[in-house]
C-alpha cells in the first residue's frame, strides 16, 4: 500500500500542472462547501447566542386574531376587529389564577406597558427616554445592572417613581452618582407635564437598552406598570406578557399547558385567542430553516465535485494509456489484477485527497473571511472539514475504479507491444 502511495506522489509530482487541473474541481467544490458551512454555522451560532442571552426559558402569551374560517361557534367570521377590546385583554385574574396553577414551574412572569417617548427638559438640556411600565419581575428575568438604588417594586403602584440609565443622569443632573437618587425631573408625555423622581440607575448598555435616533441616544426609563397605565390612558389587561421558566424545567410541556389554559378562557370569544411562543421553539425553528437553506446551498456547489470526479477519470484514462506498456511489464512479471487494481485506485484516491485537504484549507479561509466581513465569529466545522475529506477520497474510489479495472484486464502480451 505505501509503494502505491509512493508511486502515486510520484506519478503527480512529474506531472505537475495536469495534477493540479485535474484537482482544480475538487478544491473548488470541497473549498465552497467548507466555506458556506462555515459561514452558516458561524451566522447560525451568534443568532443562537443573541437569543439565548434573551432567555431560552422566556414563553410569550399573546393575543391572536382567530383565523376567518374558525367554526367554533358554528359560524364563519369574514371579518373581525382590528384590535382588541377592553373584555378581550387577559386579566390580572387569569394570571393570578394561572400562578396558582402552575406558581412551582414559574419564576418570573413580566407585565409591560408601553408609554412612548417622554421629553424631559432640565434647564437648557432636552433629553429623550423612551418610558415602559413594567413590574417587580421584570428586573430579575432581564440582565439589568442596577448602579445605584432600587428597581421598581410591586408596591410603588401608581407613585411616580422612575429608574433611569446612568447616561440620562449624566445629562440630566450632570452625574450618574448616588446622588441623583430621590431627585425629581419634568416629563412631557402625551403633551401633559408630570414629575418624576429617581428611585435607581440603571447602567447603560449600547447593545442593550437603548435605540438611535439621529446620534442622540434615547435609553429607555422604567416606571410602575399602574403608573404607565393611568399616562398611557390603557386598559386593565395585556395583549401580551412573558412567563420565565425555572431552571431545568420542562419548557416544551410548560408552554403546552399555558397554551391550553389561557386558550381555554377564550373558546366563546369569536374574535381573539391566545397563543405562546417559546424562545427555544423559535431557536430551533430557526436552526432547522438555516440548516435546510445551507444543505441547499450547499448541494449546488458540490455540483462541482462531480466536474472534479469526471476530471480524475478521465486523467486516470489519460495516465493508463501511456503507462500501459509498464501496466504490461507488471502483469509479466506475475503482479495479479488485484494489485494493478488497487495501484491506480490508490492514484486516485490521493489524487482526490490532495485536492479535498487544499479544498479545506481555501473553505476556512474563505468562510473565516465572509463571516468576519458580517461580524461574526467564524466556526468552522471540524465533523463538515472530516467529512469533506472522506467524500473526495470516496470520488477517488467511485471515479478511479473504471480505470483501474481497465488497466487490471489488459492482456499483457498486447500491452507490451503498445507503442
């Protein structure tokens, strides 16, 4: 086997430049696989890691239109309101009553309301925030840093307490230190002025809780739920909320249950329903549609492979022809079929394998690069770049054997008249 290999590296290297075209469809097929996978993957892995920094735990419970054909009345609705009505909303009861229910396998369930964006002019400075409502859990299922004081608590109710970034402080009162704590400053919302004062800073964080509008950052200031409600003119209800799981439990059966029960206070309901949304279920979900597109993708461009396996058998036709009087030399000698067989199997296969590691080798390389450009980190991957191996030298095999066995039933007498 190693005089095979030996005599194959040898037959490439006294041809050099026909060796190396002869590969040029295996390098590129195996080199555009490793570098979509790689960059798919690398694409796949930090849209993993972003979602599962929201909380792979997190279930969303939310209002859903019914569909125009829903029948559970009996009846077909062609059309149905645009948004929900107050008696639509899921209460604090049903909450309340699915704690109850299900209090063991929660830690957190967050209540929000969004207010808009509130003005607050301090002497000379105008600064914008963008106000949530929000409850006690809030701050325990998100990752908030608290600088200074309190986060908002289910007791504050209707007060007019706010926490706020360290970056609004500094432009507000001219420091983010524990200071500000218990100062008061004016907000405009909704065209009426109201005082606010600071019960906790919050650190900003620029991938975290804040937008852009124009270059002026707009961070985001929390006040009690109720608070927001009464500014917002909003109803006593939620269109929707998120439920945080405990640690190791089940979220595929929790989101299950929480769909059927709060589904089931909305079977007379003609116009709305309730739906919940996993971040895990939308994780794979979206892992299975990445997959399927880089396999797609992938399979066009190892369309190529094929030009390359087509390459190596017509070379090796090429090398038999004018190896054959030496083909004819060995079977007078007593070499079996078998072992001109394998000779020229094994050409192939290295012949393949040369053009997969190098194929390898410009795949990361061209994957490394396209994910940096798209500012991701590049994770190449070692099962694809093992696997990529093995198929070319599987080409080897599958395209050299038809030479191969050519060669093995030459007539050795014929062979060595061959001119």
């Amino acid at each position: 086997m190693f005089d095979n290999v030996d005599m194959a590296f040898a037959s490439l290297w006294a041809n050099k430049m026909r060796a190396l075209l002869t590969v040029l469809g295996i390098i590129i097929g195996i080199g555009s696989v490793i570098a979509i996978v790689t960059v798919g993957d690398s694409l796949t892995g930090s849209l993993t890691d972003s979602m599962q920094s929201f909380g792979v735990n997190n279930i969303t419970v939310s209002l859903q239109q019914k569909s125009s054909d829903d029948s559970s009345q009996g009846n077909v609705r062609m059309f149905g309101p645009s948004s929900p009505s107050a008696e639509d909303l899921i209460t604090d009861a049903m909450i309340e009553e699915y704690k109850q229910g299900y209090g063991d396998q929660v830690s957190a369930i967050i209540l929000t309301q969004s207010v808009g964006t509130a003005q607050v002019q301090q002497e000379s400075t105008t600064v914008s925030a963008t106000m949530e409502g929000v409850n006690a859990d809030y701050a325990a299922a998100n990752d908030l840093t608290l600088l200074h004081g309190r986060f908002i608590k289910d007791e504050d109710d209707q007060r007019q307490v706010a926490v706020v970034s360290d970056l609004f402080c500094e432009s507000v009162f001219g420091t983010s230190g524990a200071s500000v704590l218990g100062q008061s400053f004016e907000v405009t919302v909704n065209n009426q002025l109201f005082k606010f004062y600071v019960a906790g800073v919050y650190e900003y964080e620029e991938d975290g809780y804040v937008s852009l509008t124009g270059s002026d950052p707009v961070t985001e200031m929390f006040v009690p739920l109720q608070t927001a409600r009464k500014l917002a003119s909003a109803n006593q209800g939620y269109q929707s909320f998120t439920v945080v799981a405990v640690p190791g439990a089940d979220t595929q059966t929790l989101l299950s249950n929480t769909k059927s029960f709060f589904a089931s206070f909305y079977t007379r309901n003609e116009s709305y329903t309730v739906t919940a949304t996993s971040m895990e279920s939308m994780l794979e979900t979206m892992t299975s549609m990445m997959a399927t597109v880089q396999l797609a993708i992938s399979a066009i461009a190892a369309i190529s492979l094929l030009v390359g396996g087509i390459g190596v058998m017509n070379i090796m036709l090429v090398s038999i022809t004018e190896r054959t009087r030496e083909i004819g030399t060995r079977k007078a000698l007593g070499a079996p079929g078998l072992a001109i067989r394998v000779q020229f199997i094994t050409e192939a296969v290295v012949i393949c394998a040369v053009g997969g590691i190098l194929g390898v080798m410009l795949g990361v390389g061209l994957g490394a690069l396209g994910a940096t450009l798209m500012g991701y980190a590049a994770r190449p991957s070692i099962s694809a770049i093992l696997l990529a191996v093995g198929f070319s030298m599987a080409i080897g095999v599958f395209f050299g054997y038809y030479p191969a066995n050519k060669a093995a039933k030459l007539d050795p007498i014929e062979a060595l008249r061959y001119e």
